[in-house]
C-alpha cells in the first residue's frame, strides 16, 4: 500500500497474498493487495493507476496467553458474586471458600470476608481489527513541463475491544420489596437467601442516602458491588472511515520548480457498543429485590437482566480539512565560489480545520452509569490556519554548506508563532561528515484536544487520601467506599489549552574509514514547555496536597465508586470525581544519542552481505507534571504511566544471491523499575528469521518466523491498563509466528 501511495507513475499489475500463523492461539492476519497502472506518462502523457488493499488481524483472547495468571490482573472490588457492606468491612458468600470461582480472587489488602474480580482474564490482549483500503490515481501531462494530478483514497478501519462485563459499584437492596415482603436475596433474611459474614444492622441508616424519599432507599439497606456477567464481556466497535480527494499540479516556470495542491480530507468515527446493560433498569431491579447478585438468577431476574442488555451505536465524531498548499524553488549564483549555486525554496499553506463530536441520545441515556458520556454530547470546534517558509541553502566552501529556514504560522484560535532553524553540513572527505541544526517548534492543541466532550470513567484502584491513607480506613467512611476501590474521573477536552513549544538541537557525525563500511552517530536535545496531556491518576492520589484542586467530592464529601452518581454534565451533587482532563503538564528536558552501523560485503560467487544496527541511548528524560513544577525521572523508571528506555537497538544482517536471500534481525530494549519500584522489569529481546525467493519476472515468496525463540514479554506488575502480569504498551504477546508473502507482477 505504502509503496503505491508514494508512486507517481505505475505500468502492469501487482498481486499479493499473505498470512501470518502464531504458535499460540489468536492473533492471526490474512491479508491482500492488489494494484494495476496503465499509460507511459512521458510518451503517452497520461499514467492511471490503483490500489486495493485487506487485512484482518484476528484478536487474542485474555485467556489465550499465560501471562495474565502471572498475577491476580485488573482488580475490581465490583465482583460476581457481589461484595456487599454498610460501615465496615465488605462481605461476600464466595469468602468462605476462599474466592475459588472463575475470575475470583481473595482480597488482596488482606480481609478474609471478601472477593476481588480478576478483570484481565476478559480483556483481550489484542483487538481484533480489519482495515480496507483503495486509491485511484491519474497524472496527466499539460505541454513539456507540467503535471496536473488527481488522486482519490478511502480507507476503512474496523476495531473491535472486548472489556470487562459491565460494573455497577454502588447499587443499594432493601430488606423488604416495596410491597412488604421480605426480599429473598437480602442476606439472613430467608433460607434461600445467603447467610451474612459481615454484621448486619435492619436499622442502617445512612446520611444522603435514606434521607432522600425519592431515592428509594430504606432503612436497613446494604450497598452492593456487583458485576453483570450475564450480559457477557463489555464490546466496542470503533470503525473510522478516511476519505481524501487531492488534485496536483507541478512543473516549471522558468528558472523556478512548483508544486502546488488542494485536498479535501474527512475522518469519521462511529463508536458502537455491545454487551452493556441499562444501569437504571439493574438499579431499580436490586431496590425491588427483582435482582439477586450473590448467585443464579430466578425466571424474574433473568428477565430484567435480558430487558436490561443494551447494544447499539452510543456517539459519532467528524473531522474535516480543507488545505492548498504551494512552494516554489530555484538555483541562485554560487555566490562564494563554492563549486555549487546557492538554492532557496519558499511557499505557503492554508488550512479549515472542523471537529463535531455527538452522542446517540436515545441509546447513550441508557448506558451512562457505565460509559461516563453525557447523553446531550454535542460538541463542535473549527479554526482556520495560514502558514508561510523560506530556506535557503548556502555553500560557502566546497564542503560546507548552511541551510536557514523559517516558518510563519498564524492559527485563528491561538495568534501566531515564528521558528527558524538553522543547519550545516561540512564533509572535508570522503571518509568524515558532520552535520547539525538548532530549531524551535510548535504544536498548537488539536480540535480534538480542545472540544473533545467531557465524559467520566473509572480510574485504577487507588485509596481515598483523606479517609484512606495509606490503605487503612480512618473509620469515618464506609471502608469499602474509600479503599482500594476504582473512582470516578473526568476526562476530556479544555479549550483553555496553550500550544506546545520546543527547542531541538542535534550535532553529527558520519565516518566511513573504509568503503561500504559507515558509522554514525547524532546527539540530540529536546525542551519541550507546556506539554499537553493528563496527570496520572497515581500522581494525583500520590500527592494529594499539589493536586488538591482536582479532587472534586460530592454532598457526602466523598468520591463516587459508580457511573450512575455522575450522570452527565452539570456535575449532580452527589457525584464525587477526580479531574483528569486534558491540561498543559509543563515541561520535557530529554537528550541522547542515535547510532547507526552499516556495513556491506560483497563475497563474489558467494553473493552479498549486510549489516544494520539503529540503537538509541537516552542519557536524560525529565518531565514536569505542573508548569513551575518539580522535575521527575522517567528514565529506566515506572512513572507517569510507563518508563523511558535507556537503551533500544534494532539490527539486521541479510545474505542475498540471487535470486535468493535470507536474513535475520533482532529487537532490544533494556529493563527498568516496576510499578513497585522495589523489583525490575527484564530486558526484553527478540528475533526474527526471514528468506526470500524473488525470480526476475513474474513471482516471488518470503516466508518468516517472527520471535524465533518465542520469547515471553517480561513480568510486570504494572496496573496502569487491564492485562496483568506484562505491559502490553512495550512488548508483544504474540509470541513465535510464521508469516508467507506470495506476490504475482505481471
């Protein structure tokens, strides 16, 4: 597809199958392309071609690798059976048996009364996905010197997630039905229901809860913790189509080089849901004692819980932009006698920016104790951008040039900005080159970034700072509402986000001390100032004196546990929450060292040899979580949610002799401190076998083994994302996979 896409003149035709095997189960991709292209542009004036592109990726299952039994992953005190309490500690009848059911798991902070849901087991390590695509391309000549281009690309991009089934983590039961009677799932209340672990007073009141006569609620009441396993694992369906329509025209005038375009680009996202349940319909069913959460439902329960399951489209989102761009370039006088003129390009660019952003309100109502997003989402942004640069390149010696260049941008949302930079290349021989620049950058925050809905979610576990530091209960709370529990955050856009900037400086040196033999290396620096991103959520419950204007409590002065206490948008008063928002974090002081090594060798009969090596050594990475804020250490360390690797290396070495060739490469990064600082993620290393049969016309096929050794990610007790025992942001859990290419040119 890539190579298409960068093709500006293609004749004959091109097929290509392929498929990738894994040792283990999931995870496998099919895939095919093809492309045809008619016309010799230069003879003919008129070259047409096309493309179209497949692959599905199959998904790999949260319990199609072993590496989520590593450690209890993904723990959730919303199990099933549920966890129920009043004041004290949580109970459950799963307990006594020592929280033996699938995906159970005791808890972990100690008490013998409870149960924790291991979450990973139904989390995939992988999604499923599938991406088509086609593009249809004509050049056409007008005269001997220029080119008119029109270009048409759509692609389709399908992803499909499965989570955790649905959590309701403050559902409230009555002693009695609303008719009077007993409700037989109430515990001790009948010799059907469970008998109680906890201790239990008829009488519980609670402030803000039984106080409100419309909440239903009555005195006696236990909370309740509950997962629907019923209704299956939670499912998401994104599928983002692209659409680009680009008509070029370039050539020359004169002593000058153009280029010039206009495009229409559109990017549309429709997120689709399954296997969710409506949390009012599951609400209202517990308070009636329709509902029983601590074992199998009765013909009355399984029909609210089927009534309840809900599956449908829940928001849709939009971008478009609208550009023309243009640059001209031209051969000035060698103006210092250097053996080569002196060369200065410029040109221009401007942009219409749109982003609109909406829910499906009918379906969106429904899901909103378990998705976070408001029902009334509709959310809409547009800027327009004008840009403008000029380089010029300057030889002053034989072997040394300076490069300067600056570009003018002017955003109507945030003003405007100017960055030059400046480069040389100085090469005395053949055998040494060095090479630099110094530049400022600026990245202006996206329309997503700006106007992206607010919605709010669940964090990882943590402990309420006030009434749970440390992991142990003060007593003035519910324990199980202030520990180790998952709150409620809020996340979205901030249109009162400032731009990035940066400052970037390289310096290089390129040896070549024998022929085919290269060696080089670039340091580097990078300042970043007002970086756009979130506070952790361990930074923030890790610090609660800095971060105390994100902490939001509700009427009880505590922190929801359940989607259903934050409905929306204004923020109800009984919705506690952390904010999470997107916000300028303040700054990034990173530098280090690219290395590259090549090497050729041509052996006579033998055929030819190389070798590649690309490493990346960071000597420093510190970022600020707060403008004027302290700086942190991300480098070799789990912080900020994830660590910044020392050292990272990726080499090859390929033998070819025609029409065969065979190589092998392999992947490295260092280790680093865990999320428990007191133990150290492994260094992670794979390698991967390929060969190719290539015949000059007509056919050729490579087959591969990736991970030849099927190396397992390295443990980590990480808990930033769902799948436990590895972090799946820096290693691969596919394991040993076999893949063949076959392709047919005609």
């Amino acid at each position: 597809m890539i190579n298409f896409i960068t093709k500006k003149d293609y004749r004959g035709g091109t097929v290509t199958l392929g498929f990738d095997s894994p040792t283990h189960a999931g995870g496998s991709v099919h895939s095919a392309n093809g492309g045809f292209g008619i016309g010799d542009l230069q003879k003919d004036g008129v070259n047409i071609f096309g493309f179209v592109d497949f692959n599905h990726t199959q998904a790999i299952g949260g319990t199609q690798r072993p590496f989520n039994t590593r450690i209890p992953g993904g723990l959730s005190p919303t199990p099933n059976p549920a966890n129920y309490f009043q004041d004290g500690d949580a109970g459950n009848p799963a307990a006594a048996g020592g929280c033996t059911a699938p995906n159970l798991t005791p808890d972990p902070n100690g008490s013998t009364l409870d149960c924790y849901e291991t979450t990973s087991s139904f989390v995939n390590y992988t999604p499923e996905s599938e991406r088509i695509s086609g593009l249809i391309h004509g050049s056409f000549k007008l005269g001997e010197d220029h080119v008119l281009g029109l270009e048409a690309f759509t692609s389709q991009n399908t992803t499909h997630s499965v989570i955790a089934p649905v959590p309701y983590g403050n559902l409230y039961m009555n002693k009695f039905r609303p008719d009077g009677s007993l409700n037989p799932f109430y515990p001790g209340n009948t010799a059907t229901s469970i008998t109680p672990n906890i201790p239990i007073d008829p009488n519980y009141t609670e402030e803000g809860v039984t106080d409100d006569p419309t909440s239903g609620v009555k005195p006696g009441f236990i909370h309740v913790k509950w997962r629907d396993l019923d209704n299956g694992s939670r499912e998401g369906i994104d599928v983002n189509t692209q659409l680009r329509a680009m008509a070029t025209l370039e050539g020359r005038l004169g002593e000058w080089d153009y280029n010039t375009a206009v495009a229409l680009n559109t990017n549309t996202v429709r997120d689709s849901l399954a296997g969710y349940s409506n949390g009012d319909i599951i609400s209202q069913a517990m308070l009636d004692g329709v509902l029983n959460p601590f074992g199998p439902q009765d013909a009355g329960g399984q029909a609210v819980i089927a009534r309840a399951g809900v599956a449908g489209l829940l928001q849709t989102a939009e971008g478009t932009v609208q550009s023309w761009d243009g640059h001209v370039s031209r051969d000035l006088q060698d103006w210092f006698h250097a053996g080569r003129p002196a060369a200065i390009a410029f040109g221009a660019e401007a942009r219409h920016e749109r982003f609109e952003q909406k829910a499906n309100t009918p379906f969106a109502e429904q899901v909103i104790s378990s998705t976070g997003i408001d029902p009334n989402t509709h959310n809409a942004g547009w800027r327009n951008v004008y840009a403008g640069f000029l380089e010029l390149n300057i030889p002053v010696l034989k072997s040394l040039d300076f490069t300067v260049a600056a570009r003018y941008d002017k955003y109507s949302d945030f003003g405007n900005t100017t960055n030059p930079k400046f480069s040389f290349r100085w090469q005395p021989n053949k055998t040494l080159l060095m090479r630099g620049s110094y530049s400022t950058g600026f990245r202006a925050p996206s329309l997503y970034e700006l106007n992206s809905e607010p919605a709010f979610t669940n964090t990882d576990t943590q402990n309420d700072p006030k009434y749970c530091p440390g992991g142990v209960s003060t007593g003035e709370k519910p324990g199980p509402k202030v520990c180790n529990v998952q709150f409620q955050t809020l996340l979205g856009g901030n249109e009162a986000l400032k731009p990035e900037k940066s400052k970037n400086a390289t310096l290089g040196i390129v040896l070549e001390p024998v022929q085919d033999l290269t060696a080089e290396a670039d340091i580097w620096m990078v300042k970043f100032k007002n970086q756009i991103g979130s506070v952790d959520s361990d930074t923030i419950f890790g610090d609660p004196v800095t971060y105390a204007p994100l902490f939001h409590r509700n009427n009880n002065d505590l922190l929801s546990t359940d989607g259903s206490e934050c409905p929306g948008l204004p923020v109800a008063p009984g919705c506690g929450y952390i904010d999470q928002r997107t916000v300028n974090l303040g700054g990034i002081d990173t530098n280090g060292i690219d290395f590259a090594f090549g090497y050729r060798q041509n052996v006579g009969s033998y055929g030819k040899l190389n070798f590649g090596l690309q490493s990346t050594w960071i000597h420093k990475y510190e970022y600020q979580n707060i403008e004027g804020g302290a700086w942190n250490n991300e480098l070799g360390v789990f912080t900020n949610g994830g660590p910044i690797f020392r050292w990272q290396h990726n080499g090859e070495i390929n033998w070819n002799l025609e029409p065969f060739s065979i190589g092998m490469a392999g992947h490295y990064k260092t280790g680093y401190l865990d999320e428990d600082p007191t133990r150290k993620v492994s260094a992670y290393a794979t390698f991967d076998l390929f060969g190719t049969y290539a015949m000059p016309k007509g056919f050729s096929v490579t087959i591969g083994l990736r991970n030849i050794f099927d190396r397992d990610p390295p443990f980590s007790n990480q808990t930033t994302v769902f799948q436990a025992g590895y972090d799946p942001r820096f290693t691969d859990p596919t394991g040993r996979t076999f893949y063949a290419r076959g392709t047919y040119s005609f």
